[in-house]
C-alpha cells in the first residue's frame, strides 16, 4: 500500500536532509539522497518502512513505497512531520 504526503517546511532544505539522513541512519536505516530527492528505509518494530521524497521549494513530498500493515499512513506522516518541524535532533519513533 502507497502512501503520499506533502509536508512544507520552514528550516533551510539542507539542513531538514542532514537532520533526517541521522535520524534513520541512527536507527539502523538507510537513507540516500540530496536537497532535490532520494530513497529511504526506516525499520520499525513490525518491519520496514520505504519511500522516497522530492523537494519544491519549501515543501517535501514523500511516497511511501512499502510498510508493514502498522504504522498507518497517517502515523507516518504525523512522525515525519513532528520531527522535521522540531528544533531538537529527536529520534524518529513509529512504535
């Protein structure tokens, strides 16, 4: 099941890709992309979560290739969102 989902940012690109290039290779993931696109995978607790994402000016759009039934989309977007907008280096948690 796909998932798609824009999230605008406000932090400079570069900096919103190196917060999240360490957040999902801190936990155990992969991350490989630039300030334009690029792919990820994020294990979670029920399996791995997978997608890509481009960049438009300030807004990311993500699509979520593959994902365990758990976490629903919506959760996804929530983490994602949550995380980028904080100021503080937090963990991505899907749990």
């Amino acid at each position: 099941m796909a998932c798609y989902f824009t999230i605008s940012v406000e932090q400079p690109i570069e900096s919103l890709i190196e917060k999240a290039r360490n957040g999902i290779t801190s936990n155990g993931g992969t991350f490989d992309g630039d300030i334009k696109r690029g792919t990820y995978s994020i294990p979670v607790p029920t399996g791995t979560i997978k997608g890509n994402y481009t960049v438009t000016d300030q807004k990311i759009a993500f699509e979520i290739t593959a994902k365990p039934a758990l976490p629903t989309c919506k959760r996804i977007e929530k983490e994602l969102s949550d995380y980028l907008s904080s100021g503080q280096a937090d963990r991505l948690s899907f749990e």
